[in-house]
C-alpha cells in the first residue's frame, strides 16, 4: 500500500486506510494504490502455500496481516460450477461466517477502526451488513450502532441485536435510513462507516476477483495461468461488490 489516489481529480495522497476524503477536491471517492511490481514476483509461488482466506492476498490489502482475536478465515468461498449448465460458476459467499458477502468488507474495517481507536461505529444497513458488523464489532469490541429500515426482517434485526448491536428502525428508504444514520454520527460525534467510498470496503472486495481468478486455475488441476472469467455478475445495493471486483481484475 503506497499511495492513495483520488476518481475525482487525481490528487495523490500518502497511504492512509481511515482517509475519509480527498485533501485537495473533497471527493469522498478514493482509491489506494500498490507497489505492483513489487508484488508480482513474490505472488509466483508464495500464494498457493498460504491459509485459505481473504488474507492470503494481504499485499494488495491495505492491512497486511489480520487480527486473530476478530478474524473469523473470512473469503476464500467455494467456485461451484454448474454441471447442468458448462461454463456458468457461482462464488458461494454463503460459506463467510455471517453467510454474506459483506463478512470480507466488516472484517478490514473493523480491524482498520479498532487500530485507529476506533470505540463506536455507526452504520445504515438493508440487512447482510448489518450483521457482518455486528458479529465482528463484537469480537473487537466496538459499539455498533445500526440503522435498518422496515424492510429488514425481523430475524436480520434480532441477530444484530443478540450481538450487541444498538438496532434503529427507520420508517422509510435505505436513502433515508443513510441520511438519518449520518445525522445521528454527526450529532453524537461517532464514526460513520464509509460503505463503498471506504478504503478497507472497497479493498476488501478485491479478493473476489483474486480467488475466482485462482480458483479457475485450480479447476483445471492447478496447472496454468490465473484467469479471470468473461462475465461476472452479481447482485447489488450500495455497488460494493462490482466496485472492488472490477478493481480486483484490473489489478490482476
């Protein structure tokens, strides 16, 4: 991790995984940078040795080395093909310990506000990261609070609930549940998860494309070249997914 790049202007910034905004323009839209010749010659031979998780591609994580007492081996989820259909593969985030997509960005975040002092946190949610957060809040000790709206069922908002979560229910949009979510971090003085514009968020969503680009190798007996796939897709709501999967491939 060497630098920070601003999507608005272009303004560089030092390394920083908690910059919220750009020193220059104020665009919320960052993006951290690598030393990618760096890595390349260390991720020949070095990757396929190491644990099965979102860590074993920490070069190109903004933290490069995860906490143990709030890891839960987040990532590295089954690439199941289709035998019914050639040529068509699910990437089975079910397998994360929430069973959600959104454990890989609650995992980097929370480690990243733990080691910067990080004591409450407060985030909107439609519901899979409202319990990623809270299952590794709790682990890091950190206070959550989260805003839902109606629309979240009831089992989501008691499971956030059973691990400590403060649960807000918000009668209207996720829009509206943002909005509130960051009036009340505002008035309270608490730290505002950052969602998609957050450098541990989208990072941590690299390691989609990372892992389906090994995996495919993998299928073919582990013989070859990584190779990535000609179309993904995935369903989405903030756009958290997409964002770092498309960085991931580019990366590679």
């Amino acid at each position: 991790f060497t630098h920070i790049v601003c999507l608005e202007c272009g303004h560089e910034m030092p390394a920083d995984i908690s910059a919220r905004k750009c020193t220059h323009c104020g665009s919320p839209w960052l993006d951290a940078r690598y030393d990618y010749p760096a890595v390349a010659p260390l991720w020949t031979n070095a990757v396929a040795s190491r644990g099965r998780s979102l860590w074993r591609y920490a070069e190109l994580l903004p933290l490069n080395d995860p906490d143990a007492d709030i890891s839960m081996s987040e990532g590295y989820t089954p690439l199941l093909g289709l035998h019914q259909h050639e040529g068509i593969y699910v990437k089975d985030e079910r397998h994360n310990p929430t069973n959600s997509f959104k454990d890989r960005q609650a995992a980097l975040s929370v480690m990243a506000m733990r080691r910067a002092g990080v004591g409450e946190c407060v985030l909107a949610s439609t519901g899979n990261a409202a319990v990623a957060y809270a299952a590794y809040c709790a682990r890091a000790g950190i206070k959550l609070w989260l805003f839902m709206t109606h629309l979240v069922p009831n089992e989501k908002m008691r499971e956030c609930a059973l691990y400590g979560a403060e649960v807000v229910k918000v009668s209207g949009t996720y829009d509206e549940a943002k909005e509130v979510a960051a009036q009340f971090a505002k008035r309270k003085g608490l730290w505002l998860d950052g969602g998609a514009k957050s450098i541990p968020g989208k990072e941590s969503m690299k390691t989609l494309a990372y892992e389906m680009a090994e995996q495919f190798a993998m299928s073919s007996g582990g013989q070859g070249h990584w190779r990535s796939p000609d179309w993904y897709i995935q369903a989405v709501s903030g756009g958290i997914g997409p964002l770092g999967g498309g960085k991931g491939f580019s990366e590679l």
